[in-house]
C-alpha cells in the first residue's frame, strides 16, 4: 500500500484459435495488488495436502495459463457488493477452468457466443467456513477455516460497467475519447498573399491582419483545446477559463491595425500547454489514500479483444507518491492553472489609445520601451521568457514554469513586463549575463512604433550586447531607387524569400523582419516575421576609410571613401548628436565643424549600409598650451652657450608637435617635451642686448595655437657681498634708490564677447625722484592679435583679446635711469551663447482678423554651436491699447538649434487694461500667439542662465 495499488504487471489475456474458433484464452502470469491489500498472482497446486483442513502448496513460478473451460459463476458464498446491482442481482459472470481444473459442470470456451467481446478479470473469492466444533482439551485445526480462491472470471459490457461506476480510482482522463489526440494549430503562410493575389497587387496590413484572423477563425480561437482541457480538468476538480469571453478578447485584438498577431501567439501557447498535459497524463495514476471499496477483492484485466493500447476496463497501476519521482499528477493540475492563467492574463498593445487593454477591459501601465529577452526554442513554455502580451501577475509566475512553483525562484523568471520579478540584475538585464543557453530573443515593444525608431533602437540594442542576428524592414509601399540594404519592398522580399513565420521574436543566427505601413500619418510597424538564417542582403564587401584618423575641430571637410560606390554612411553616434557626416553631391564627407561639442576628444566609428566598418576618426580642439622660460643657465669661465629651460603645461600638451623659431628668422625645429613638460636649448653667443623673441607653433591634428615669448630674459644679478670704504666714506652718499613698478588692470578676468581691458600702471612710484618713462610689452599670448593702444603711456588698453591666458610687463624708469617691472595676467574665457526673440513669421488668420506670430529663440547658429547648459527665460510684454476683452495670448518658442524641432509652449492668459505693460499670466498649455488687432503687441527677448 505504500507503494501503491493496481496491477503491477503481467496479466495479458491473449486468444487461441483452432478452425477459426476459440479453444482457449491464454492469460500470462503477473502481479497486483488490491485495494484491501491482497496480493494476486497466478499459481498451480504442486502438492496436494494430505492433512485434514490444511491448504495444498502452490507455486506461482509459471510463465501462463491456459483456460479452456467456462462456466455460469454464482457469488451466493461470499456476496461481493460489486457484482451486485441496485436491485440486489448479481451481474452476469462466468468462471474459466484449465484442462486440469475443469470439472464435469464446466463445458469447452469454443461454445462461449461472443467470448471475443467479454472482459476478463481477477477475483479473490475469500469467505469462512465453520468447522466441527471443539471437542475435549484438542482444539487444533477447529476454529473458523479461512477460504481464498482466485478465480478468473469472465463479464459482459453492462457487468463491467456496473463494476467501474462503484470505482472511484479507474475514472481517469485518460480514457476520454481522443483525449490524446494532439492538437495543432495551423501556420499562416505569407507566400500565399503572392500566389493567390500575384505580385502586382498592393498589399496593406488589413491583408495580414485577415490571414491570422481566418485561421483563428477556422479552428473556433482554440475551443477545441478549451474543450479537452475542460474535461481534464472535470476529472481532477479543477475549474477552466470561459472560452467565450477569451473568444471576445481575442476578436477585440484582432481589431487592431497592429498587435494582431498576439491573438494567434497566445492561442499558440494555449495548445503548447495542453499538449505538455497530455504527455503526462499517463503518468499520472497517482493516488496518496486509495479508496478501499474500488477493488478490494477484485481486479479488472480489460477487454479480451481489445483493439485499443489503453483500456478504461483494465485496472492501471496506481502507484503512492513516494514513487512519484516527476511529480507528474502535481504536474498536470499546475499546467491547467497556468492554462487558465494564460487566458485571464492575456493582454495586447493599443498604443491608438495610450494604454494597454486586457480581457476584463481594465487598463494598465503599458511600458513602451523595446526590449530583447533571451529565450530559448522549446516546447515547453516554462523555459521561455514570458511573452508581452502577459500580465504578470504572482499567481501567474507561480505556475509559468513548474521546477519554481514551491520556490522563492519563481520571481527569477525573465519577460518584457518585468514588475514582479527578482530585483536581481540577471533578471533585469538578462542579456549582460551568461546566455549560452539562451537559442531565441524575444523582441517586443516595437508595434505601434514609427519603423525608423524601432529598426535603430533593436539595432542599438542589438550592437551593444553583440547579438546574433539580423535586422530587416520591409514595405508595403514600392520603395524607389533604394539604397538602404536593410528596407526591401514586401512583395518583391516575399516572392524570394519563403519560410517567414512570426515567432515575437528571432533564433539566434536569424532574421528579425518587421513590416510597416501607413496608420495615420505615421508610417509604423505592424506585424513582425523571422527567418532562421542571415537574409537576405547581398555579399557585397563594406569598406570605408578616411585620409586621417585625427582632425582639427577647425579643419576643412575630408572626403570618405566608400565601398560599394552607393553605399550609405552613417555615424555610431546617439541621434541628437551630430557625428559629421554630409552627402554633398552624391558624395560623403566628413566636417568637423559639425561635430557635435561632446565628441570632441572621442573615437567616432561609421557604418555602411547599417555594417559597422572599421573607420574611425577623432575630431580634437585647439592645443590650450602654456609655454614660460623656467631658468636661464648664463654662460661661465670660457663658454658661450645660454641654456634655457622651458615649462610646458595643459590639457593633452603631450599629444602635440611643437615647432619652435628660437632665433625670431623663421627657421623651424623640432622639438617635443619630455614627460614632464621640459625642453632645453642653447642659445650660443647671446647678446643680453639683442635677445630675441621665441615664437612656437603647438600643431595637433590639423589644430595649430601660436605662443609667442617676449622679454623672456632674466639676466642673473650680480651679488655684491661686501664694499670697503675709505676711513671716513659714507657708504649711502649720493646712491639713487630704484623706482616701485606697479601693473595691474581694470578686470584679470573677462568673457567674451569682451575682447578688451585697460591695463594701469599710474601706480608705480619713485621715492627719491620721478618716474620719466613707462613701457607696456606683451609676454606670453595665445595669438599675435592683442593690441596695446599706447604702450609708452602709464594707462593704456589692450584690444583683440581671444580666449586664453595673457602676460603683460610694464617697465619704468625714474630721473636717475633705473628702472624696474612688474606683470600683470589677464584670463580671457570663451563666450556663452544667449537667447534671443525674434519675430519669425506674422499672418492674419480666424474670425475676427486675429493675429498669430511666432517667435523664435536663439541667435542663427552654426551647427555644432549651442546654448550653455542653464535655464533661458522670455519675457512676454503686452501693452493695450482700448478696453475690449482680449483673446488668448499664448507664445509658441522653438528651439533651432542643430535643425531640430523641439518645442515647448508656454500660454498666457491675458487681461490688460489701457496701463501700458500690464503682466499675462502663464498656464501650462497652448497653442500660438492670437491676440485681437486693436492691440499694439511689444515683444522683448531676455535670457537667465542658472
């Protein structure tokens, strides 16, 4: 019992013939197990007993019998409940005999009319009898004396019917007619639009959509499965989804311009479902607690010609749960709630409304990102990401994959509505994990959506996480003179290409194909196909190259060279950036100067045709160096060389070539820093009085920044250690005390568009005299263009000034002719770009001559060029002119810059009286500017930076 209950094995009847009639049924030894505990097999007498009232030994080591011999079987011993009906009649039975058994009652089973269409089974007659009673002190051998006699007997149809109606174990799935008959649902072949239409005809997606429909249609949207699950489920007391509101559901999706296809998807999976049922339903003779009254004496061995391998009139082997190793029964009821889940759950995207819709018609947050799921191809759905067109619900991942339902693990399940799941990131991002096993994606999100958007997000997607698989867009519209090898015309790619079949999704090593048409105004997609290898795009060999792998932002346009001739170039760069590429003529180019600010310093890559190349190119700044002489080394004993050591520091300063003219007479050398920065040259025979200025050319990338340096040399001072005087001498009779040179300036700081500052030097003074003469010089500059006004004058101003750092001197010299210096530094920093309003466009339009005009933001910029990061603000003013009740005034701004059309609106709602400049008040929506025409309207434009 603890094993379990049933026929264990053997007990095959088979039928002998002789002259075309019965002479014997021949049934094969075996073992089973009543529910009352009795073990059956079959046996021969081997020895008869020679005492009174002891039972003759058997043996069961035979491989069969062979019964021969019939007769009427009358149960007036024992009184079996089962073979008795209603009314108290025993039900027709006859017992079979071998040669040896029979006796003179029995007749030959040749004369048994229609032995063929009778069932056999086993039966444990078991009753007492009383014996003589107790005599004397000897009482052996005198109690009640226990009779079991296994017989095999012999019912028609309406015995065995009788019998199995009082068996609560037999019922069983299993025996339904055609219950295992598989279930398929049909494809829809899209080469049949071309074979029955022809080629010519312009298709749209209501053709697509009629196809999936009429299969649905054909086999009733799944009753059939509906129907058989539902009689699975009658006999394990499990209730089944409604068929006719899941019906409903389904014609709704079926509705829609796109999304389609998920109708057909989850009646797919609805059949994956019922056919994991049926392949465990014969493992499923499972019971914890048998019922005793099914067959506690008895048991049923089935037709005696039966023609079916699985007969509901012959007992099964009911085995207990310990040797339930699959959990198979657990199995089977988890599937049929998941089979229910799936239908209550299902789902489908109506981005027409904003919203995605369920059956019961109740709205829910649609996430309408695109995302790759890694899946795999199995027939069991449990190992598959679950699907969009799922709600996810707890209840519906407890029973999506069975090897989690006891488990915290079934919130590791992986799909596109991720809400529920682990917080864990393989589970978030599964895709930044090991996906070795992982043979689909599941590509969703992507219906509804404009087919640029969608191609260009699952190809990012696709390029980052180095996925397997290609991309193609088809159209319903005839595409001219195309070059884009990832677009091809439906028919054309239809007719050539066979074997396209929707599967949400693309095989590893496979074709992911979306198809878009025209809904509204916007061409999206609206159904999706794969194809399980790399098609269909030619073989053509991608080369792109470009005459340099670094630029100057500054430098000219660069042409590329494109293999094959036509092939379209595109930049690996995010869609609000510009990555430089301009066709001009029927030829690509490459234009720093349009390159957007933030890939400056970046490695840029390109595509052919949508195929990475390996072409690459850095767009670099200006060199920002700065060059100043560290020490000068004057020359001792006999020498003649002056060595100077210059300091070089910046951004990058070791990524370029500096070009120097030490000697101011255009001859150039060579020569780079070290690590640190530092370069050393002697100067041989240098005149302190001749000292020339050193001019560098800092070249990088086609960039080139001119530093010049002026009076940069220090002549090392003499140091008097110690004078003797004369007996008497005064040692400070008649010295002149030098001048105090003081330079400064009226901003060290300034931002362009400011070019200029004044330099002031009136504070220097002389203690003992007065100061004759001043001298402003430039030292160090990033160009050649700072001009000093009045250089001799003790204020002055400096023009010209661009970005970067300057160094001026001023020399003064007092009565006697010492002099001394100061510096002074000035900072100059690059401009920040500000807003302004311009009126752009003025027409009169509406009833009532209402006015609209439209101003724009933001000064004619060229690309590349834009605002600093910050918050612009416009100020609004209307002044009225009489007192009628003013229209809606509402200011419409858009942003330019780059060519793109973001817009944002802001709305006043007005009152103005006859005060000039009375404020509107601002609201959060609108649409352009309309006020009346007896209004006089003053715009002004003002910009904030926060």
């Amino acid at each position: 019992m603890l094993q379990g209950v049933g026929i264990v094995c053997g007990f095959k009847p088979e039928l002998t013939y002789s002259n075309k009639k019965i002479n014997s049924i021949k049934l094969s030894q075996g073992v089973a197990v009543t529910t009352d505990g009795d073990l059956l097999t079959l046996n021969n007498t081997s020895k008869v007993s020679e005492e009174l009232y002891v039972s003759d030994l058997k043996t069961i080591s035979i491989d069969s019998k062979e019964y021969t011999h019939f007769k009427k079987y009358d149960n007036f011993k024992v009184n079996y409940p089962p073979f008795y009906d209603e009314n108290g009649g025993q039900i027709e039975l006859w017992e079979l005999a071998t040669v040896q058994e029979a006796t003179s009652d029995f007749q030959p089973v040749a004369n048994f009319s229609n032995l063929e269409d009778q069932y056999l089974m086993l039966y444990l007659e078991s009753y007492e009898k009383e014996v003589k009673p107790c005599r004397g002190v000897d009482c052996d051998n005198h109690g009640i004396q226990q009779i079991r006699n296994l017989k095999v007997l012999v019912t028609n149809e309406q015995g065995v019917n009788y019998i199995l109606q009082k068996d609560r174990i037999q019922p069983h799935p299993l025996f339904i007619e055609d219950i295992l008959g598989s279930v398929k649902q049909e494809r829809v072949i899209l080469e049949r639009l071309i074979q029955e239409k022809g080629i010519e005809t312009r298709f749209s997606y209501a053709d697509l959509k009629n196809m999936y429909a009429d299969v649905l249609e054909r086999n009733g949207y799944g009753e059939l499965v509906f129907r058989k699950i539902y009689e699975i489920s009658k006999m394990f007391g499990l209730p089944v989804a409604d068929h006719l509101t899941f019906k409903s559901v389904l014609e709704e999706c079926l509705n829609l311009p796109f999304g389609f296809q998920y109708a057909y998807d989850v009646v797919k999976d609805l059949t994956a479902t019922y056919s994991e049922i049926i392949r465990l339903l014969p493992k499923t003779f499972t019971k914890c607690l048998p019922d005793f009254a099914s067959f506690p004496k008895h048991m049923m061995l089935g037709k005696l010609n039966s023609e079916t391998q699985l007969d509901s009139s012959r007992h099964q082997f009911y085995n207990s749960p310990v040797l339930d190793d699959e959990k198979a029964m657990q199995k089977v009821k988890t599937l049929i709630t998941r089979f229910n889940q799936q239908v209550q759950n299902f789902k489908y995207p109506n981005r027409l409304e904003g919203v995605e819709k369920i059956g019961n018609d109740q709205p829910i947050e649609a996430e309408s990102a695109i995302k790759i799921t890694p899946s795999q191809k199995s027939e069991f759905l449990g190992n598959k990401a679950i699907p969009l067109y799922y709600r996810i619900t707890d209840d519906f991942l407890k029973v999506w994959d069975f090897n989690k339902v006891r488990t915290p693990a079934f919130r590791n399940n992986v799909g596109y509505n991720s809400g529920l799941f682990s917080q864990e990131s393989y589970v978030r991002k599964p895709l930044g994990f090991n996906i070795d096993r992982a043979s689909f994606y599941n590509i969703e999100g992507h219906q509804g959506m404009h087919f640029q958007d969608a191609f260009d997000q699952i190809k990012k997607i696709r390029d980052e996480q180095q996925l397997g698989f290609d991309i193609m867009l088809l159209s319903f519209k005839e595409l001219l003179k195309n070059k884009d090898l990832s677009k091809a015309y439906f028919n054309e790619y239809i007719d050539k290409y066979s074997g396209l079949e929707h599967k949400h999704g693309v095989e590893k090593g496979g074709t992911f194909i979306m198809v878009y048409d025209h809904i509204g105004r916007d061409e999206v997609i609206v159904a999706d196909f794969s194809l399980p290898y790399i098609c269909c795009t030619p073989k053509v060999k991608i080369n792109l190259s470009l005459p340099d792998t670094t630029i100057c932002a500054k430098a000219e346009k660069i042409p590329f060279t494109v293999f094959p001739f036509n092939g379209i170039v595109t930049a690996n760069v995010d869609s609000d950036l510009n990555g430089g590429v301009e066709l001009v003529d029927g030829l690509y180019f490459f234009n720093p100067a349009s390159v957007s600010q933030e890939l400056h310093n970046q490695l840029i890559s390109f595509n052919v045709n949508g195929k990475p190349t390996d072409c690459t190119i850095t767009v670099i700044t200006e060199p920002q160096v700065r060059i100043v002489v560290e020490k000068v080394d004057i020359p001792e004993s006999d020498s003649t060389s002056t060595v100077v050591k210059f300091k070089i520091t910046g951004e990058h300063f070791m990524d370029y070539q500096y070009s120097w003219d030490f000697l101011d007479n255009g001859s150039q050398v060579i020569q780079n820093p070290d690590s640190k920065g530092f370069v050393t040259h002697a100067f041989n025979n240098l005149s302190p009085r001749k000292i020339p200025n050193i001019k560098v050319k800092v070249i990088g990338g086609g960039c080139e920044q001119n530093v010049s340096l002026e009076n940069w040399y220090v002549e090392t001072p003499i140091i008097i250690k110690g004078i003797v005087f004369e007996k008497g001498g005064d040692c400070c009779e008649g010295a002149n005390a030098a001048p105090i040179a003081q330079a400064s300036a009226s901003q060290t700081t300034i931002q362009l568009p400011t070019d200029s500052v004044m330099l002031i030097g009136s504070s220097s003074y002389d203690s003992d005299g007065t100061i004759v003469s001043y001298e402003w010089k430039k030292i160090t500059s990033p160009s050649l263009n700072a001009n000093i006004i009045s250089p001799n004058t003790a204020d002055t101003t400096v023009t010209g000034l661009v970005e970067g750092i300057y160094k001026f001197q001023l020399l003064v010299k007092d009565n006697n002719g010492t002099t001394a210096t100061d510096e002074v530094i000035i900072t100059v920093n690059k401009a920040d770009l500000i807003p302004t309003l311009t009126q752009t466009d003025n027409t009169t339009t509406g009833p009532g001559g209402t006015r609209q005009q439209i101003f724009k933001v933001g000064p004619n910029v060229s690309a590349g060029n834009k605002f600093q990061t910050g918050v612009y603000s416009v100020v609004l003013t209307v002044v009225a002119t009489s007192s009628d009740t003013p229209n809606t005034i509402a200011l419409k701004m858009r942003d330019l810059i780059n060519n793109t059309t973001r817009e944002q609106w802001n709305q006043f709602n007005s009152a103005p009286t006859n005060a000039s400049g009375y404020p509107p008040k601002a609201s959060a929506s609108g649409d352009l500017l309309t006020i009346s025409l007896n209004y006089q309207n003053q715009f002004f434009g003002s910009a904030s930076i926060s």
